[in-house]
C-alpha cells in the first residue's frame, strides 16, 4: 500500500530557519542598539533627521532613541531621554540655528557616542540640573560649544561628562548655576571676539565646577575662567596651557583658606600669556602641588597707563586675600614667579620651588599688601614697581 509522508509536524531544524514576521522597528538590531553601558527601557532607531525628532517627540523617560545616520538639528532631548549612535558606530550631528542649539538636553536626559560638527549657534545645550554626556565631540560651533544653564534645584543635581571633547569652536564649555563634574576631555583651539568669547572654559552665576583630568589648551582667550561670589571650582590633575589670554583667571569669588572657593590640585599651568594663575577681587583660593610655569609675556596696558610686557606666574591683585600656595613649583616664568598687588587678606606660600625667570624675578610684594607670608628666600625686589594688568573681564550670555 501507498503511504504518503505526514507534513503535520515540521523538522524542528527547518522551524528554525523560518523568518519571524512582524518584528517591531524598536527591537535592537546589531549594528543599531544603543551602545554598552546605555541602558534603555525601549529604543527607537532613527536614520533621518525626520525620524530622529518624531521619535524624540513621542519617547518617554527611560528610553532611548538610535541614530542609525547623520542628521540635522535641531534636536530636543526630553526628560529621562537618551540620545545615542548605534553600538559599534558613531553618529554625526549638524545644524541647529543661531537661536537653537543643535542639540538641546534636559532634566535626566543625556547623549552618547555623537559628534556635533558646525552648529550655527550653540552646539549642545543643557537646561537642567542633571544630565550625562559621554564620548561626545562637539566642534565647529558658532556659539559655545556646550551651554549647561540651571535656574532651579541645582544643588541637588549633577550635569556629569565623561570624556567629552570641545573643539574649535567661538567658545569651549560655559557652565552657569549649575554643579557640573568632567572626567577627562578637552576644551582646546576656541577662537572668538573678547576675552571671554575664546575661553576654554567659564564657571559663573554660583556654578560648581569639578573638573578631573581635564586638557583645557589652545583657546585664543583665557584658559579657565572662575566668576562670582557663590561661584566654585576644583581642578585635579588638569592641564591649562598655551592659551592666549591668561590661563586660570579668578574674579569676585567669595571662599577663605579653609572653605576655598577654587582649589588647583596636581595641575599643571604653563605657556600662557599675560598671567598663569591671576586673581582679581577675589578670596578663598588653594593651589596643592603641581606646576605654574613657562608663562610668555606679552604686551598690555598697565594701571601705570603704559604698554609693559607682563608675563608672571602668580598674579594677586585688587583686594584679593585668603590665597595659599603648597608646595608648587613656580618657574620659568618671563616676568616674576609671582606678583602680590595690593591684596587685602593672608597670601601663604610654603614649600614647593620658586625659580626666577629671564627677569630674575620671584615673588615682588607691591601696594602695601597686609598678611604676606612668603619665605625670604623666594622673594624679590623689581627696580620700579611692575605694572598690572587685572580686569574683571566682562562675561557673556550664552543661553
């Protein structure tokens, strides 16, 4: 008799090479999931700057959208939001406007593994008390190249980067209210119009700036600039050089020596003009080991009314006080390892190396300052009194 093969029942090697029909587009593909470390409740891909913001519009906290391509801004991060390049790939975003960042984060929201080229103004901002940035590039900016701004609960949050590069860009990273911790990075090569346009980096309007490994090199204006009297920040192992226009200037801070307003911990300061590490109406700062050193002099007006090239290591001027320096080495610097001016408040230095420069110059002790502490040693007499160049530089609104 003729039996015919049953076909009730498939192989169950067979059933395994069938195709699996109706999978969802937030499923994570391979080369499309959000990368190791982002942990996503759902994700949604994206490969156009159409899909990016209809997915980021309808996204809700926890979720993740991947960019698959470049895309255009303006992007607007919701809360709880990530914003991510696919794993194993990198995503380029461009765009924005003069008026809007290209990308924008806000509360919990954060943006992973993409590169922000040529924003027309601003290129990431973040309006919150906390967010996370992590291997992001930023370059080519019209505006700065990140904007953190916080108006409310600022204490209680965090804004954190995690190597997190500013590049070439009208302004490096400008911080206001906001406590922001950098592991890593750089902000290097910003060129701008003012003293404060080209900056590395700005901490201002009661900020908290903790910066940890940092390069901040290059910038056509000041290196760091630390400004106000709730402002505070702490720089360890950083490395501030070659930046045209001062290399760490502090104004209007309100700290003493044993509550500092800006701590300088294992950094090194060295080839910046005009001043390394300069301070203007300010108290409460302390710098621990590390190097100011190699600063290039330059020509600037003076409080004399005349052109001098100044080029000192240390620059204490205009009532600041409450200063200590511990076992830092200060040398070749063009001008004087350090200038003391007018100060108001204990100025301590102790240990560490005071070396004369070219100028054969260390500490110079001018405008009857009151509660100077210096080794006798390190300190010496110019042959007329030096002239200062101490301005409290104007600062900008970014956002």
């Amino acid at each position: 008799m003729l039996r015919l093969p049953s076909i009730g029942l498939l192989p169950l090697a067979l059933v395994a090479t069938l195709p699996v029909v109706g999978a969802c587009s937030s499923d994570p593909a391979p080369s499309g999931g959000a990368p190791s470390g982002v942990s996503c409740a759902s994700s949604t891909n994206a490969g156009d700057a159409a899909a990016a913001k209809q997915a980021l519009s309808a996204a809700s906290s926890g979720s993740c959208v991947v960019l698959t391509a470049s895309v255009a801004g303006p992007l607007d991060v919701p809360a709880g939001v990530s914003l991510v390049a696919g794993q194993g790939s990198r995503a380029v975003i461009s765009g924005g406007t003069a008026s809007e960042p290209a990308v924008t984060l806000h509360e919990g929201s954060s943006l992973h593994g993409v590169d922000v080229t040529g924003a027309l103004g601003v290129g990431v901002a973040v309006r919150a008390a906390s967010a996370t940035l992590s291997d992001v590039n930023v370059s080519g900016a019209k505006g700065a190249a990140l904007a953190v701004l916080c108006r409310e609960g600022c204490e209680a949050g965090e804004v954190k980067l995690s190597n997190v590069s500013l590049e070439k860009s009208s302004l490096g990273l400008w911080v206001s209210g906001a406590k922001l911790s950098a592991k890593g990075g750089k902000s290097i090569g910003h060129m701008g119009q003012g003293l404060s346009a080209a900056a590395g980096v700005i901490a201002q309007d009661g900020a908290s700036l903790s910066l940890d490994g940092m390069e901040v090199s290059g910038n056509q204006g000041a290196g760091v600039l630390i400004d106000g009297a709730k402002t505070t920040a702490t720089l360890q192992s950083v490395n501030v050089s070659d930046n045209a226009e001062r290399g760490v200037w502090v104004q209007r801070t309100g700290g003493t020596i044993d509550n500092p307003a800006v701590r300088l911990l294992g950094s090194t300061v060295s080839k910046n003009r005009i001043v390394g590490l300069g301070a203007v109406e300010s108290r409460g700062i302390i710098v621990v080991g590390g190097r100011v050193g190699d600063t290039v002099a330059a020509p600037v007006v003076t409080d004399l009314a005349t052109t001098e090239s100044v080029g000192d290591g240390i620059g204490l001027f205009s009532n600041s006080g409450d200063v200590k320096l511990d076992n830092v080495e200060l040398v070749a610097n063009a001008r004087a390892a350090g200038l003391i001016d007018a100060t108001k408040g204990a100025i301590i230095v102790v240990g560490g190396k005071v070396q004369a420069g070219p100028s054969n110059l260390k500490f110079v002790v001018q405008g009857s300052p009151s509660d100077v502490t210096v080794p006798p040693a390190d300190v010496s007499s110019a042959p007329t009194r030096l002239g200062v160049s101490a301005p409290t530089i104007a600062l900008q609104k970014v956002l």
